[in-house]
C-alpha cells in the first residue's frame, strides 16, 4: 500500500534537515581543528624561540667566561694563566687539549678544519673552569639551560701586513663558545676574536 505524497514530505524534509545539520558540524569541526594546530604550532614556534634565546645568552655567557679565562681566571699567576701570556704558550695543541692546565686550548690549524668544528665535547672547557664563575640565576625563574655553556680557545697567528708570519705571533685568540637550550638539540655557537686586553670582533 502506498502512502501519500504529503506523508512523504516531513520525512524528505527530515532528511535532508539532518544531512545539512551534519555537512554544518563537520564544517564547524574542521574550522577548529584548523584553529587549534595554528595555536599549537604558535605556541611549539614560541617555544623553540625561547630556547634559542635561552642557547644564545649562554653562548654569550659562555665568551664572556673564555675572556676572562684569558685574562688570567681565577688565578693569574696560575700554569693556565702563563699559557696565554706573551707569545703563547705550549699549552695550545692540536685536537685541543683535554685535561689539567689546558683543557680547551686547541693549537691553529692552516691546511686543515678549524679545531673548533671538529673538538670533542672531552676537549672543551665548561664554563667556570677557571674563573670561578656561576650562571647567574633567572630572576623570575624559568627554564634553565641543559648543561652550562663549554669553549675552546685557539691561538691564531696574526701577523702584520709585509711581516713574516711565520716570524712570530702575537697573543690573538679566537674562542668558540657552544651554548645549550633547556631542550636537547637546541644549540647555539658564538665566536668572537680576542687580543689581551681588547676583544677585536665578534661574529655569530
């Protein structure tokens, strides 16, 4: 038995009522799954930001910590200290020395890659090694790097325009500082160039 035609109708109307209810919340559903992977990629985005700021001020710390040691650390008078005096020092040697006095020190390479890209982590010097200094504390707390900030300084030649350079070396250090994020493989490495006394520039 057949139904009539206007009996028909409510239930097409139903149908097509609920195929529009669902078509508007997967719209709806769609739009703010959109919106939730943009907040979450701003907020991922903004935290590797701080990080890298975190990686970057330890780095500078970590320069500011080498100039010091160059300067003669904790202890001028000390075996370390005599090794960045006058013409350099013995201390300096390739692949970096790894213990006692000169831990860190890397002798220049000309023909071969800078010690700094090959070093091992054993062959730097962790900051404060030699000066006694601590990473300030965070005044408002926060996250703090993963490890404290190493170097390696090498004693470069610096010959003047005419000379020789194979005649002699002034004291002309290049120190690279390796600063660490609150996250592993956040890294950043600063590098500045440093006469006793004045540093004579800096690059990133």
């Amino acid at each position: 038995m057949k139904r009539p035609a206007s009996a028909l109708a409510p239930c097409r109307q139903a149908g097509i009522a609920l195929l529009t209810a669902l078509f508007v919340l997967l719209a709806v559903t769609m739009v703010a799954l959109g919106v939730a992977r943009i907040a979450f990629d701003a907020e991922r985005g903004a935290r590797g930001d701080r990080d890298r700021q975190l990686a970057f001020q330890a780095a500078e710390a970590g320069l500011a910590d080498a100039e010091r040691d160059i300067a003669g650390g904790a202890d001028p008078v000390s075996l370390r200290a005599a090794m960045f005096r006058d013409d350099g020092a013995v201390g300096f040697v390739p692949g970096c020395g790894r213990d006692g006095a000169n831990l860190g020190l890397c002798a220049y390479s000309a023909g071969g890659p800078p010690a700094w890209q090959t070093v091992e982590v054993a062959a730097t010097t962790p900051y404060g090694s030699y000066t006694g200094a601590s990473l300030p504390a965070l005044p408002y707390g926060g996250p703090l790097p993963l490890a404290p900030p190493r170097y390696v300084i090498e004693l470069m030649p610096a010959a003047h325009s005419g000379e020789d350079a194979g005649a002699g070396r002034q004291a002309l250090f290049r120190i690279t500082a390796f600063g660490y994020g609150a996250r592993a493989g956040t890294l950043v490495v600063l590098q500045s160039v440093y006469r006793r006394g004045a540093a004579v520039g800096e690059q990133p």
